[in-house]
C-alpha cells in the first residue's frame, strides 16, 4: 500500500493521528514502506520526550525532507531518570504537542506523519528486564554525573527503532554525546536505522532551546545564558589560533562559573570518540558544558572551528 493510503490528517490544521501500540505503529511503517520499489516510501522517525519547542519542531521538519511518512514520538523515558532527577515533574502536555505538529504533519507539501504516544506497559512489559548495555562513549560528560542514564536511553532508543523499522532517525545535536551513543548502538546491532544529527537550535539571545528551560525562572533564565557566552568565548579564541585544551575550557569556563549553582563539566573531548583531549587539541573537538541553574541542569556544546559561536557580537 503507497504512503497515500496511510491515515492522515484531512485539512491542513488537523492533529496527526496518536498510534498507542506497538502493533498499529508496526503497522503504519511497513505501510509506509510499501511493496513495489517504484512506489517504496521512507519512514523517518523523531524520538522525542514531548514539550516540543521549535527545536524539536526543525527536526520533525528535516525528517520530513528526508521521509514521506514521518513518525514523531513523544514518550517520557522512566529508565533514563536517576533517582533524585526530575521524572515526575517533567513537562507533559500531549494536547499541545499535537498542535504543534499538525501544521507539520498535514501540508501537502510535507510528508504524512503519525504521533506515537505509548504508555510505560506499552514500551516496559511486566516482567520487562533486558537493557541495552553502553560502553566507552557512555562513560565520561553526562555518563560519570548521571549513573544508568544512557543504558535507559539506549534500552528505549533501540525499542523505539525495533518498532518503527528501517528509517531515518533525526536527532538534535544539543543532546551531542546521546546522539553518539544512539548512533553507535544502531550500528553495533545493525539496526537498519540511519542516525542523523541536526544542529542546535537556540532562541534569539542565544540560549539553547530545552524543555527544561521552562523550568528556570526569569532571573535565571538570565544566568542561563552564560552557557552560550562561555561557548562563545572559546569558539572565538579558536578562531584566533587557541588550540590549548585546558586555556579553551577556562574561556568555556569563566562566564559559567559566574552565575551556575553547580558545574558538572566544561570538557574539551575527542568529536568522535569523547576522548579526553590533552595538550594541544587536534582533529574534530567538542567543547561540551552542564551545570545547574537554580535546580535546573543544562547543557550545550558546539564543535570547535565547525559550529558558529552562539553569540555573534
């Protein structure tokens, strides 16, 4: 069956339909994909957490120039939060996600789409006990503050693929070594997924867009921003010949330092692999930032002599 036959939705300002089950979503991408290879379609797929902001809205827009059937799904992830993290606070609004996406995902020009929605015992079966192990690229950044969280993203990511099927798979850059971690799983259990990385997306004043940043306050909101300026600070000293690892994270460093609750990291490592750098930096480098604001625990990165600094002037 073409892609055209898939459910859509019928005027341009209709919501997507919500796919519940495993089964239906199964359903709707083999679909998708359809039988003669003249009429073969292309599922991609966004795995996000819901609050969807604009960021997540440029990648469902990207996933869409890469798919004709594009599935966005909006699933907050209990084994990815530590004990003590935010799970059962973390922004929930399905009916507004759905608005988001519907001028997305019912213009003619953009590819149909569906929203798939489970509940825990739709993705955690009783008696659910298998996780996806993760190695080196687990270990440093996020890995050494935030024990078990990329096993739990990992475990749900490759649940999510094995239900979607073969696809596209866009993912945002902000969350930089998730998208590493994700990427390296998909091949090393050669899963017919391509990961793809899509820059960050930041508002006008140069902070990174989050679904958590709803949680900071006005004043720190402002703080916040230190992140980009600290970003911004090392991108330019790099820019003028910087390559001392330890001098581009003091830049990094020094704004953040100035108004976060707590630093976790300001680490200069490896593109490709999250090796630590020492010395003289070398080859494609991430310059790689959390800290907490108030309660609030935000990162950004940018690739050095790659991304632009976050702030202009």
């Amino acid at each position: 069956m073409a892609p055209a036959d898939l459910p859509a939705p019928s005027s341009r300002t209709a919501r997507p339909p919500v796919v519940r089950s495993v089964a239906e979503l199964r359903d709707l991408c083999t679909r998708a994909l359809g039988a003669p290879s003249s009429a073969r379609g292309r599922v991609a797929f966004v795995p996000t957490m819901g609050a969807l902001h604009r960021g997540h809205l440029a990648l469902v827009e990207e996933a869409s120039r890469r798919g004709t059937f594009v599935v966005v799904s909006i699933f907050v992830n209990p084994t990815q939060f530590g004990p003590h993290e935010d799970f059962s606070r973390y922004p929930r609004n399905l009916d507004a996600d759905l608005d988001a996406l519907a001028p997305l995902l019912s213009q003619a020009s953009h590819a149909a789409g569906a929203v798939f929605a489970p509940d825990v015992a739709e993705m955690y079966p009783p008696g659910d006990e298998t996780r996806v192990h993760v190695g080196a690229l687990a270990e440093p950044l996020c890995g050494r503050f935030r024990p078990g969280h990329f096993e739990g993203v990992a475990t749900v990511v490759a649940k999510l693929f094995c239900a979607v099927g073969p696809c596209t798979a866009v993912l945002g850059r902000k969350d930089y070594q998730q998208l590493l971690v994700v990427r390296r799983m998909a091949r090393d259990l050669l899963l017919d997924v391509e990961v793809v990385g899509y820059p960050i997306v930041r508002e006008a004043d140069g902070l990174a867009m989050s679904s958590r940043n709803a949680y900071l306050s006005a004043s720190e909101r402002a703080r916040a921003l230190a992140l980009a300026r600290g970003l911004s600070a090392a991108a330019k000293a790099f820019a003028r010949g910087q390559r001392d690892a330890r001098r581009l994270e003091a830049e990094a460093r020094a704004p953040v330092e100035a108004v976060a609750t707590s630093i976790d990291y300001v680490e200069v490592r490896n593109a490709e692999t999250l090796a630590a750098c020492e010395g003289s930096v070398t080859g494609r480098t991430v310059l790689a930032i959390a800290c907490h604001v108030g309660s609030t625990r935000l990162i950004d990165n940018l690739v050095l002599g790659e991304d632009p600094p976050p702030l202009a002037s």
